[in-house]
C-alpha cells in the first residue's frame, strides 16, 4: 500500500486546528504524485512540495509570510514553461453523513468543464447532482478528499441554491470526517456560499504542474549537448 503523501497530514492537522509554527519558516517536501507540485501557505508557515532541492527554494527567499506566492517564485518552481494555477482559499468542513441526498450521476455532466477540470487534477472522481447543479468528489491535493461545485444556471446563483447544494453534497462525506475545497478568493459568492455551509478557510494554495530539465537525479540520462529533455 503506497504511503500518503507527508502534505496530507497537514492539511488534517488544519482541520483539526493543529497549524505549522508561526515563525516565517518553509517546509519543503517532495513532489506530489502525477507530476504535480504545490506551494500551500498556512498562517506564519509554508509548505512546499516540489522536486527541486531544499537548498534551492530557500535560496530563493521564499517565506511562510506570503513570500511562498509570490509570482517571480512560483515562476522559479514551475519552470519556463510550466503551468501555474490560480491561487485558491483552502476550505474545510465535516462530513453529515446518513442517507444522501445527492445521486450519483453516470453519465450526465462528463463534457462538463467542471468535470473536466476534476480529472485533470485529482483522483476517483465522481459526479452528484439534480436539477440544481453538480458537484465533483474526489482525491485530490496529496490524497485529501475534495468537493468542487458548480450551478447549472446563472439565474439560480443568489437564491440559496448553492447553499442548499452545498449542505446535501456534505450528506456524501461520512459524518465527522473531513472534506476539503480550494476557492478563488474573487469568487464571492461562492466563497459566502462555503462560508454559510460552515467550510472554515485553513491557508490557500497554488498547484503547478511543473517543467525543468531532467536531470540523473529525475531517473533518466542528463541532456547530451544542444539537447533539453523536459518533464511533460
């Protein structure tokens, strides 16, 4: 059995309210699985899971007081060409549990983009809904369980409609366990809506999906001269 990644019980002890030490320090980690890397920022504390050595990203100055985000560093992690994401909230709240309230639905909303980006990022993704909207389930970040949400029409948004879906998608999660959800600080109304379902924000978070060259180390020849081998 694969041992989850050492990022996952951080963001357990979060939810549980056990934070890394205020101290303006950085924890690097290894890389996440699926060529995924991360820069999460606590309150006073960052960790980072990248390939890039320890040295390296402290070299760089990044601190756990916001440095950890900042653009030119996350730049430095990606690579040249590597993608950046967004930078989100991270949310947490606890599962209900008992009967849910939300089916599973099969085929329905596969070509969604909401779906779409679910299975680009995270693991055993399964899609719930009704006439309201969809929710994703899945393993996401480090192996956490992550709820994404999305209405299927503008005309629902302010009616409580993302509330009430909210609440019946925390039927999904067994009672007392946690769930996790990574919201664009901009997105107010989303934001409120998790807000109002009792999410609790712990830190927030940017995923990369990483480009370097590879080198010994990576598990593969070193490039030859006037050849660059890169991480896809």
């Amino acid at each position: 059995m694969t041992e989850p990644h050492p990022l996952l019980a951080a963001f357990t002890d979060a939810a549980d309210g056990r934070f890394p030490p205020c101290d303006g320090g950085v924890t690097v980690l290894s890389p996440l699985p699926g060529g995924l890397e991360c820069s999460v920022a606590f309150t006073g504390h960052a960790v980072i899971a990248t390939g890039l050595a320890a040295a390296d990203v402290h070299a760089r100055a990044a601190d756990g007081f916001g440095g950890s985000l900042a653009p030119d560093f996350l730049r430095h992690l990606a690579g040249p060409g590597g993608l950046i994401g967004v930078t989100d909230v991270t949310l947490t709240a606890r599962g209900t549990g008992g009967t849910p309230r939300l089916a599973e639905l099969a085929d329905e909303g596969a070509g969604h983009p909401r779906v779409l980006y679910a299975r680009a990022l995270r693991a055993d993704v399964t899609v719930h809904g009704d006439e309201r909207g969809l929710v994703t389930l899945a393993h996401g970040l480090a192996g956490r369980r992550e709820l994404g949400i999305e209405l299927h029409a503008p005309h629902h948004a302010g009616r409580g409609h993302g509330r009430g879906l909210l609440a019946d998608a925390l039927s999904l999660v067994p009672e007392g366990e946690p769930v996790f959800a990574a919201v664009a600080p901009g997105n107010a109304r989303s934001l409120r809506a998790f807000l109002a379902c009792g999410f609790i924000p712990i830190g927030s978070e940017v995923v990369l999906r990483p480009e370097r060259p590879r080198t010994v180390a990576d598990g593969g020849p070193a490039p030859g001269p006037g050849r660059i081998r890169t991480l896809t």
